[in-house]
C-alpha cells in the first residue's frame, strides 16, 4: 500500500508498506480504508525537522516512522474489534499512532466516529480539530455577553471564534499577523486586529481587555504571557495546543494581581466530543465548507506541507483526499 514518510527536514517520500492484516487487530482497534486527512499545525514541527512533542516523534527528524504525523483522519472501515465501529462505516477522528499517512490505517475506536456519508471526506476531516475546540470550550466559564480575545487567527482560533460566538459570547476580538479580514464576518469575528500580540497589548486600555483569552498560536512561549496581559481583572485564559517546549515562563505578578483563571489540557471523551462537533455542524451548514479552504491529493503530500506552513492569507484548513 501507499504510505508517506518523512525523510528529511520538510522532504516526504512516498513508498510502499505492506497492509496491516486484519486479524492484527487487537481490542478496541480498528483498521481503515483512507479516505482524507487534515494538516494540523502540531504537524508541523515534524515536518520541519524540529522535536516536536506528538506521540511517536522520536527519531532525530522523526525520519523512518511510516505515516508520520498526520492524526485529523477520515476513513471507512475495513475490519474491526470495536463494538461502536462496523465494516463499511464512515468514520473520522484520530489516527492514534499520528501515522494518517498511508492507504491503511489502524487506530483505537475510541478515538473515531461514524459521521454522515453525504458528508464529503475532505469536509468531514474538519470535525476532528472542531471536537478539540467544542471540548475546550466546555472547560472555560460562561460564554453568553462576554468579551472573547483569540489570538491566532489559524484553523484552530477561527474556530474558537465561530464557536464563542455560537455560544453566546457578545464580542470577538482576533489577532493575527496575517491578514485575516476576509474570514472575519465568515468566522464571526467582531474586531479583527492585523498585529502581533506583543504589540496589540502595548495599546491595550482597561475597557479593552477580555474576559476570556485563548491562546490560539502555539510553538512559541512569548504569546502566553501576551494572553495573561490582555485578559481582563477576574478572567480566564486558555492556552491551546501541544507545547514544544517543556516549561513555559509565566508572569505569576500579573496572575496574582489580576485574579486571572489559566487553564489547559488534552481532548477527553474524544467520540463524545466528535458526535458533538458532527451535531454543531449540521446545525451551522456554513461552518466546513467555508472551513477546508485547500485540497490535495495524496500524490500532493508534499506541496500540502509547504503550503500549510507559510502564513497565507487565504488559507485555513487544509486536506489531503484520495
């Protein structure tokens, strides 16, 4: 079967793997026929050759490792030893070994979902990051007449902002270098700041300031500290994403005097929270096709990655298809 692996800093080779036999299966597992997969910017440390912090990312430049390190996967299932999960589901979740890369995947039921086959694989691959959204979400107050700052206007933050709008939040603020006007009235975006963080809370007045902060950018330390400054007296800041970096340096005087909440953590409850974000999509028709901005196809592996790691303006979320 097909596979992708990367072989070098942003250099993937396409080669051929022997399938994963269904009777390999064991407990809970089951074994997909790919059918699209969502670049994530957690991917991208690999891709560029840097220790990233996904499961699986051992190697000096995670060379070697088959399907590495794609996890957002769309699939139908070819066999399994999951009670939830039949031969010829449609289903989208995780890949668990982050190695989405290949014509056959085998990933822990519990991390994948049935969704609706009208439901095109390159639009249902979205409701993987929206999952992680909606579950952080649940871990923040009450949404409803407050003001939301997210910084990073990437396809994780525009989908907080169409969530905390969703829910009720009065106003949005995003902040983002690039150039994201044309996504503000799509994604819900009240304020849409064109600015790096550190300088967007130099100008900060007292009123201006947020009840809640997400901390949308990642894979770098700077910006948390810029999410604390800007959360206004009493409120809560989430930092979202996997960390590079094992200890990030806080502003524990700001913490203190501002009363501030910080908060983190993984997706939990992950086919709960999947059958949740199949749900909201159906409910905002408008959200994934205005979503996945850009397809490739699996020949197209390689461009894919350039692309999903330049700041361009016009795009957001992108996915490989069959």
């Amino acid at each position: 079967m097909w596979c992708h692996r990367l072989v070098a800093p942003y250099t993937f080779e396409r080669i051929d793997v022997a399938e994963p036999a269904p009777e390999s299966l064991v407990e809970g597992q089951v074994l997909l026929d790919f059918l699209a997969a969502g670049i994530c910017g957690s991917d991208l440390p690999g891709f560029r050759g840097t220790q990233g912090k996904l499961p699986g990312d051992t190697g000096r430049n995670a060379a070697g490792i088959n399907g590495f390190p794609v996890h957002e996967i769309a699939g139908e299932v070819l066999a399994s030893r999951h009670p939830a999960h039949r031969p010829g589901d449609r289903v989208v979740g995780w890949a668990s070994g982050f190695d989405g890369l290949m014509g056959r995947v085998v990933s822990d039921g519990d991390g994948l979902v049935s969704y609706d086959p009208a439901l095109s694989p390159a639009l249902a691959v979205g409701l993987q990051p929206l999952a992680c959204v909606l579950y952080a979400v649940e871990q923040l107050p009450e949404l409803t007449g407050r003001h939301v700052a997210v910084i990073g206007q990437g396809s994780i933050g525009l989908l907080f902002s169409y969530v905390a709008k969703a829910f009720g939040a009065a106003q949005i603020t995003g902040v983002d270098p690039v150039d994201r006007s044309g996504f503000g009235t799509q994604f819900r975006v009240d304020t849409a700041i064109r600015a790096s963080s550190d300088r967007w809370v130099t100008h900060l007045g007292a009123t201006d300031r947020a009840d809640v902060v997400i901390e949308a950018v990642g894979h770098q330390v700077a910006t948390l500290n810029h999410a604390l400054t800007a959360a206004a007296f009493g409120g809560t800041v989430f930092y979202f994403g996997v960390p590079d970096d094992d200890s990030y340096p806080i502003s524990m005087r700001t913490m203190l005097r501002n009363n501030l909440t910080l908060k983190s953590g993984v997706t939990l409850d992950r086919r709960r929270v999947l059958q949740r974000a199949a749900d909201f999509a159906a409910a905002h028709p408008d959200l994934l096709p205005g979503y996945v901005t850009h397809t490739f196809g699996i020949d197209d592996v390689q461009s894919a990655f350039e692309l999903a790691a330049r700041p361009v303006p016009g795009r957001v979320k992108i996915a490989i298809c069959a």
